[in-house]
C-alpha cells in the first residue's frame, strides 16, 4: 500500500510517551503542592477564574515541551527498541499515579498527630 | 465558594461538543479494536484522536468562559480542570503515536505503542466521564 512516510520515526513516538509519563507526574506533584501549601497555590493562580489549575496548566505545557523535544533530538537516528519497554511501563505507571494521587480524597489525606 | 456544574447548566454548546465527543470515542474504541485485524485503520484513527483533541480544548475553553459570565471563582474544583488536562495530554500523546507510526502500527515492534493509544482513549474517556459525573460524586460525598 502506498505511503507518504517510508520510514517510522520511531524517534518522536517515544519522545511523545515520555513526555507524556513526565506530564501527568507533573501534574500530580503540582497538585498535591497547590493543594498543601498556599504559597505555591498563590503562585500557581495566574487565573483567578481557574485557580491554581491555570498555573497547572503552563506547567503541563511548559514540561511537555522541555521533555518532548530534547528526548526528540535524542533519540533521532538512535536505535529506540532497547527504550520501547522501559518508556511503555513509565508512562503506564505515570497514568495510574496519576488517576489515583488526583482523587481528592487521597491527595486531601492527612494525619494529625498530637504530642502528649 | 464551591460550584459543581451540570451538564444542563452548561448550555447548548458545551452538550452539542460533548455529545460529538462521546460519538467520536465510540468511533475511537471501534477503531482501536480493530487495528490489529485492519491496520489501515490507523490513519483514520489519527483524524479521529486529533479531533477529539481539539474538541477537548473546545469544552475547556466554554466551561473557562462560563466561568467568566458567571464571576466564579470555584478554585476548588482543580480535579475538574486536571481532568481536562490529562484528557488533551493524553489524545496529543496518541494522536503524535499514529501519526508514526499509522497503517505500521499493527506491526510487532509497534505492540507497545499500540496498548499506549488503547490505554489513552479509555484514561481520556474516564476523565471524560469523571468531568460530567463530578456533581453526582460531590452529591454522594
């Protein structure tokens, strides 16, 4: 069949799951420190209409961008199948940390402790 | 002050988008089952997740600026928006992915690029659903 690429650009595939794995970890972490300490909330609410998600936001961006195009230039012209596995399984793993460490009843969870 | 919307809240254009969201994931499902059996499946496929994409950021960009019509400040729904978020990452991430790899995805050294988009449209479907279901969670709660 007829095709325009006739090479994969394997390349930029994994580039794009690593940048990916990297964001949502981002994302996660940036969270969990909007949500425990006002100084980073204040920081991150460049939209007071969307709170520290708008920060969030730039974050995401900004991480995807600084690991998507470095990986991407890295990994050019490179053999990427010793990568495949060890990227497939971090950006598993980054999707599970994140669908779990966003529920607001874990990333709220906390401990009070009282000294006697 | 905590606001949860409903769908019916959000005005016509917000379902009309969710609405072709919720067909384009069907079409994406059925697509991404297919792939293996029909490899040139996977450029069609492409278009879809570029679409849906897209479509993603259009529901962001009503909801921000019904937000802005109502003068709200619901800074405590940051799961709503982290939703939003994950659900563009992810789609971007799949649609760069096929569009690699397209028809040759099917291959075996495309197996694990394969189960990333499959992964991506059900984690982007449930950050779909999680946005919508958001008042009905904060109800039981």
């Amino acid at each position: 069949m007829f095709s325009f690429h006739a090479r994969v650009h394997e390349s930029v595939a994994a580039a794009a799951l690593l940048a990916a794995g990297v964001t949502l970890h981002v994302l996660w972490i940036g969270n969990l420190l909007a949500v425990r300490i006002p100084a980073v909330r204040e920081t991150f609410t460049l939209m007071p209409e969307l709170g520290s998600a708008s920060g969030l936001f730039c974050l995401a961006v900004a991480a995807y961008a600084l690991v998507f195009f470095p990986a991407g230039v890295w990994f050019k012209g490179r053999d990427c199948s010793h990568a495949r596995d060890p990227i497939f399984w971090f950006f598993i793993a980054s999707v599970a940390a994140f669908a779990l460490l966003t529920i607001p009843f874990v990333h709220g969870f906390g401990v009070a402790m009282e000294v006697a | 002050m905590l606001y949860f919307p409903r769908m019916n809240e959000l005005g016509e254009p917000y379902v009309v988008l969710y609405g072709a969201a919720l067909l384009l994931f069907g079409a994406a499902a059925v697509l991404a089952a297919l792939l293996q059996i029909r490899p040139q499946l996977g450029w069609p496929l492409t278009g879809v997740l570029g679409t849906l994409t897209f479509l993603f950021l259009g529901l962001l960009g009503l909801d921000v600026t019904r937000l802005y019509a109502l003068d709200m400040r619901p800074s405590g729904i940051a799961y709503r928006w982290l939703s939003y978020a994950a659900a563009v990452v992810l789609l971007a991430t799949a649609t760069a992915v096929l569009g690699v790899f397209g028809d040759r995805i099917a291959g075996a050294h495309g197996r694990e690029y394969r189960v990333a988009v499959r992964v991506c449209i059900a984690a982007s479907f449930l950050a779909m659903a999680g946005i919508v279901l958001q008042p009905f969670l904060a109800m039981v709660r």
